[in-house]
C-alpha cells in the first residue's frame, strides 16, 4: 500500500492539450493586445494638443483611454466561461453514454488520444465467466486416454448440465472421480460468493468471476450418493440454491490455513481438514499447476498414477486447444494430501501435487466492441490489449473482436510482459510502435507501457479497476476506471465506466473530439468577433474620425451579446466524420495559420462594416447631418471654426448607436457562420442548432431592449433606430456569410493553401529527462 502511495505521489499531474494551447494563445494574445494599444497611443501624440481635449495632458488621457477601450475590445472576457461551460456540457452528454468524467479538462483530452491501452476481461469481454469445457485424464490402460466434458448454462445461475464427448447427458456426474473432486476444489478453493438477489430475480456474484464461475460449477456438478440430487436440488429456493453444494463440501471440510493467489506463482492454494484427514487443494495457470504435478487422478477409477512426458504434452495440447481455438480462459485443478496435524502453508508445500482437472471458462466478447475496433482504427487511434490473461487465449479473442484484423501475422505484435522486458532498449521502442496485445501483465507493467508510450509522444489513455492500477491510471494522460473497480481506483482516474465497456470509451472519444471542435468554434467566434472591435476602433483613429463606440457599450456587446451565441455553438452537434480523421498532434496550435487568416479576413469586415454604420449616418443618413466626408474628419476643430452645422452634432448618439448594432447584428450573423468550421450553412442549417437560434433571438431582444427603454438607453449612451437604419445595418451585416462561405469552401477544396503564421511553441509534453525525474 505504501509503495503504491510513493508511485501516485511521484506523478505529477500535467496540463491538458487545450489548457497549454489556451495559454500560449492566451500569451500570444496579450503581446499583440499589449503592442496594439501602445502604438495607437503613440501614433496620436500629435493629437495630445488638440483645442478639443482642452491642453497636452488632457488630450494624453483620452487617448489612453482609447487604447483601454482597445483592449476591452480584444481580450475575450468571456472565454474562460464559455471553454468551462463547453467542457461541463460534453461531461452531461458523456455521463449518458455511462462514462461519468471526474476531470473536467480531460473531457477534451480524449479527443487527441492516440493509443487506448484495454483491459480484456470485462472492457472487451463481457466478464460474466461460466465453465463450458472440463478435461480429465479418464485412464493409461491403452495409453493416455483424455476425456473431455461439456457444460451447460452461461449465467450465474447454477442451472446446467454436464455432458461427456458424445453429447450424452450425465445423469450424475458426481459419480465420477475427478469431477468429484474438481467440484470440491472449485468450492473449497474459493473466497468469493453466488447469492440470488430476488429484487432483481437473478443470480449476482461477489468477488473475482472466475471464482464464481466454479462455484456454478460445483452447483452442476451436484453431491455423490444420492440418486434423487438433481431434483432434490431442484424442489429448493432459488436463495438455498444460490450455493447448497459449495456450503456442503465447506461444511464437510474445515478450512485451516490459505496461500493467497499471488502474480509470480499464479495460483492460490487451501488447506482443509476432513476427518483427521489434512487435504490441500490449489487453483492456478495451467503451466504452473501442471509443472507442479507428479502425479494425476484417473476419472475411471479414482486411481493415482504418476505424471509422465507423454500425459504432460497431452494436457499441455488440450490446454492450447481450449485457449487458442475455443477461447476459453484455462484453469486447473489439484490436490496433495498432507501430513496429518499440519496447520499452516507454505510456498515450499505446493510441489508434487496430484492433478485433478483442467477447466476452460467462456467469457464473450461483447457484441459492441468489433464496431468500436473499426471506428478505432478509422479515427487512427492504436489500441493495445493488455491482460493478465493467457497469450494464447488472449490473441482467441482480439481474432473474435476484431484487434487482430489489420494484421497479417501476430509476430512483433503480441508479446507476454517477460518476452518485451528482455528486449533490447531499441527493439523495446520498435515493439511499442507495433504492439497490439500484450499478456501476463503485472500492474507495475502498465506504468511502464504507459511511460514508454508517453517517452513517444503518444497521449495514452488507460484502463484499470485494482489498487494496483492506481499508479497506472495516475500516469495515463487519460485514466480510465471501471465502474466495477476499486475506490482507489476510481480516485486515481479522470474517468469512470459505469458499464466497464470498452465501446463506452470510444464514445467518450469520439464526444471528446466534438467538445474540441466546438471549443475551437467558439474561440474563432470570439476572436473573430473582437478583432472586429479593434479593427473598428484602430481604424475609426487612422481616418481621424470621432470615436464609433463607447467603452460601456464594448462590454455590453463583449459580456452579453458575444457570451450566448459562444455557449450555444457548445451545443453544435459533431460533424459525420468525427472519428473519420486521425488524431490531431498535441502540439498542435488552436489557432493554426489558415485558421487565423479567416480570423483576420472575418473580423476586417466586422470592423470595416461597423465603421461604415457609424460614417454612413453622417454623411448618407436620412435623419443625419449629411456632412462631407472632410469635415468628419476634422470634427476635432469644429469649436475653433465657423460651420453650417452645430458641432454638437459629433455627440449624438444616433451614429454610435449604428455602429454597435451592425457589430451585435454582423456577429449573430457570425455566429451561424460556426455551426460548423469547414461546412457549408447549406448542409449543417441553423436549425441543426437550436439553442444557437434561441441565443441569437434573445441577444437582439436583449440589444432592443436596451435601444428602446429609455433608463437603459441612457446607460448605454444608444438611442432608437428607424427602419430606414435597421435595412441598412442588415445591408451591412448579412455579407460575412458569404465571405465565410467563400472561405469554408477554400478549406473543404484547396488543401496546398497554407499561411504559415508561427506563434512560439512550447513542447507539448516533458522531455524523457524530465520524465526520469
């Protein structure tokens, strides 16, 4: 407990992909921002001595205070709102699909995970065991004779029957010596429990499935010396039948002293006293009980005769039979009659054992998981099955669900953990670009996967439900427990299968790249749309024009008016090829080059076509002064010149009130342009959308609300507009859908353009020397 302690505490939580790229775009962002607004205070020095601003230090303050109305209008304020709120939406959808997440920002590392490292019992599998094949040796009289039995039922429920190798039913199968015996082992040799849960009106286990599994089977193979038992056993409670047999033999045998299963020997023995008789029984691998035994129990007459090469190799190929060919996870069975009065267990005591039984257990792949291989594979995402599992009886059932299907041959993709620890470093780092499957495998040998994997760039997600994962899932850039799991488990994870399924995850994966792709939108929606308000007020300075837009009315349209469209584009729904595309690099910018170029190219209309509302209501409007295009620029030295027109006119508030209601209207229209970053509003409509659509319609009742009630419209220095004004705001907002269309269809067609503007880049992830430490 201690050391797994040290080996969470040694892992250092890191960033997620998208908190390092928000904050170098954040950087970035604040450099340009920052050398924006001292550059626009500076190009106006000579305007510090204006008449208007009244002296030098006058003038030198409203010119600072231009350039803070700048920065308002860059900085996206509610950035960190909407990412958040974006992030806890995709947690509600992803909780629907029984993936519950713990940590909010990994909800958008799923989406460039590269290598889904799986569990195979109850992931791919679904975990609920039943013994379906028993092998025993029958006799040697004409040489090794090996029987073979089949079992029915593939619940928990003990109901089944035991048939031999021609199909014929036995009616008592605890007539038979070492079946007797198998059942005596299975539920002695035991520390879980079947109990019938009538709530449910099923049978339900307690502890490891493959321990249930031979409890099922002790319950089938019924008690000797009763030729009544298979009905007998019938006519009781489904509560009594839960485990009347296991309760017998427990009750017939007295448990004195237990060697808990441990990874190393791969088995699990108990020491029973039954009429001052001492018995051990012992449970494990194949290959460990089996290189154990010197001796075997004959089913024909419960003789003993000694273990030789001939019946070894025998067992050893039925064993790779059920595990290949049928994909039967293999258990067998033995017993060693000990000294009389011996109390205690050894390690030592677990040689020349006496074998009973071999028992293969069913445990099917879920019917789901070949599909979410094929999406897997589409979506460029590596998965590697990793199992404690026998190699092959795990390579069985990648073949069944489809792991195995991109490959030719399985040499240099399956390996068992002790083949690929005795490689060299360099073969080491060549395996893990190959590996599909890896066996045998200790926990301490998923933080190892995991580091290597990461030493490679790979964003890692894993699975695990033990104490003992723990370490592993702490690692992962994506930890992945099952519902089914430990506590500890569960706290060490970023996320929590409630159905323990394996096509769970790739629907997590798939929500994830969604959430990324939105997250994106709404930052192109924000940025665009702010680079709009600096386009506005930097150009409304360059022409020497009055100022177009109030501070207050900045963060009106920054806080309210671009808040909900952003939160709604949350809602978008993924594009059809979500899991189609390959899996974008960690380093990769949120803000690539093509991408900032329609940045640029969107919010230069914005800005442009909001300083048109504000000049044409001078110069065109119906109810404006209709003033020439030089005297607008020379508003500032209105008061020291005769004019035909009363300079009060540059402090109505009708060209503002313009100018702030094409850039509301031009960016509702924007935010339709976000539905989707590449297709056209002709495939993904509005009405795809509709929280999109309710946010724009309560936007613009929000902005009429404050045009047109009178304390509000004082609030924000804004007036009424006649219809005449409305047209012309629709004239000069409803064109950025068709750049933006114009644009989308450059990206869908023309891959070769590329605008290469280069942020600085921080690596993605640690240097290995980092790692090491």
């Amino acid at each position: 407990m201690g050391s797994i302690r040290d080996s969470m505490l040694r892992t250092d939580d890191e960033a997620t992909p998208l908190k390092k790229k928000l904050d170098e775009f954040g950087t970035f962002l604040a450099k340009v921002i920052a050398g924006i607004c001292v550059l626009v205070w500076i190009v106006n020095i000579g305007h510090f001595r204006d008449p208007a601003h009244g002296g030098f230090l006058r003038g030198a303050i409203h010119y600072f205070k231009i350039a803070v109305a700048l920065a308002v209008a860059a900085i996206p304020e509610g950035l960190p709102a909407v990412v958040t709120t974006c992030l806890a939406l995709g947690t509600k959808r992803m909780a629907r699909l029984n993936a519950i997440v713990r940590s909010l920002p990994s909800v958008e590392t799923l989406g460039c995970t590269t290598v889904i490292c799986s569990d195979k019992t109850g992931t791919l599998t679904t975990n609920m065991m039943s013994v379906s094949k028993i092998c025993v040796v029958h006799s040697i009289k004409n040489g090794p004779e090996v029987a073979e039995f089949g079992v029915s039922g593939t619940t928990y429920a003990p109901e089944g029957f035991i048939f031999d190798n021609t199909g014929v039913q036995l009616e008592f199968p605890a007539q038979l010596p070492c079946l007797l015996h198998i059942a005596m082992c299975s539920a002695l040799c035991n520390e879980s429990l079947l109990q019938y849960n009538p709530d449910k009106g099923n049978y339900e286990k307690i502890g490891e499935s493959t321990e249930v599994a031979l409890r099922v089977l002790a319950e089938k193979v019924g008690l000797p010396g009763f030729d009544s038992m298979p009905s007998a056993l019938n006519m009781l409670s489904k509560h009594e039948r839960a485990s009347y047999c296991n309760h017998y033999w427990e009750n017939q045998f007295k448990k004195v002293s237990v060697l808990e299963f441990s990874r190393d020997r791969k088995m699990m023995s108990v020491l029973c006293n039954h009429k001052q008789m001492e018995i051990m029984f012992s449970k494990g691998a194949p290959e460990s009980i089996i290189s154990r035994c010197t001796n075997i129990l004959c089913n024909n007459d419960g003789s003993t005769i000694p273990m030789d090469a001939t019946l070894r190799a025998e067992l050893d190929s039925r064993f790779n039979s059920f595990a290949g060919k049928e994909t039967l996870r293999c258990l067998a069975l033995a017993l060693k009659i000990m000294p009389m009065g011996q109390q205690i267990l050894s390690f030592d005591d677990e040689k020349d054992l006496t074998f009973i039984g071999l028992v293969g257990m069913l445990d099917p792949p879920r019917e789901e998981v070949r599909n979410a291989m094929i999406s897997c594979m589409t979506a460029g995402i590596r998965v590697i099955v990793v199992t404690g599992d026998n190699k092959s009886t795990a390579e069985s059932v990648c073949r069944k669900i489809g792991a195995f299907d991109h490959l030719v041959d399985y040499v240099g993709h399956s390996y068992t953990a002790a083949e690929f620890e005795e490689l060299p470093g360099t073969q080491q780092t060549m395996a893990l670009q190959r590996m599909a499957l890896l066996t045998r495998v200790e926990p301490s040998h998923k933080r190892m996967l995991v580091e290597a994997l990461q030493n490679q760039n790979e964003v890692v997600a894993m699975t695990g439900d033990g104490v003992n994962d723990a370490p592993a899932l702490k690692k992962a850039d994506i930890g992945v427990a099952m519902g089914s799991g430990t506590a500890v488990a569960k706290s060490a994870s970023d996320m929590v299968l409630a159905d323990d399924n394996f096509a769970t995850i790739v629907a997590a994966v798939a929500e994830g790249r969604a959430i990324y792709n939105n997250t994106k939108q709404f930052i192109r929606y924000m940025i665009s749309s702010n680079i709009g308000e600096v386009v506005c007020i930097f150009v409304a300075v360059v022409l020497g024009i009055p100022d177009t837009l109030a501070p207050v009315q900045l963060l009106w349209v920054n806080l309210v008016t671009d808040g909900l469209p952003a939160t709604a584009i949350g809602f978008n729904k993924p594009d059809s090829d979500v899991m189609k595309a390959k899996p974008r690099k960690v380093s990769e910018a949120v803000v690539s080059g093509w991408l900032f170029f329609r940045y640029l190219v969107i919010g230069a209309y914005v800005g442009l076509a909001t300083v048109a509302g504000f000049i044409w209501w001078f110069i065109y409007s119906e109810t404006g002064p209709k003033l020439p295009y030089t005297e607008l620029m020379n508003f500032d030295t209105c008061p020291t010149r005769e004019t035909t027109y009363p300079c009060s006119i540059f402090e109505d508030r009708h060209p503002s009130t313009v100018a702030m209601t094409v850039l509301v209207v031009v960016e509702m229209f924007n935010a339709l342009n976000n539905l989707s970053e590449n297709q056209s509003l002709l495939v993904i409509p509005p009405w795809s959308n509709l929280w999109l659509v309710a946010s724009i319609i309560l936007t613009m009742l929000l902005h009429i609300l404050i045009l047109y009630v009178p304390p509000l419209s004082t609030l924000f220095s804004v007036t009424s507009l006649s219809w005449n004004e409305w047209a012309v705001i629709l004239y000069l907002s409803f064109p950025v859908i068709i750049i933006d269309e114009v644009l989308k269809f450059f990206s869908r067609n023309s891959h070769g353009i590329r605008f290469n503007f280069r942020f600085r880049r921080y690596d993605a992830l640690p240097k290995k020397e980092l790692r090491d430490k």
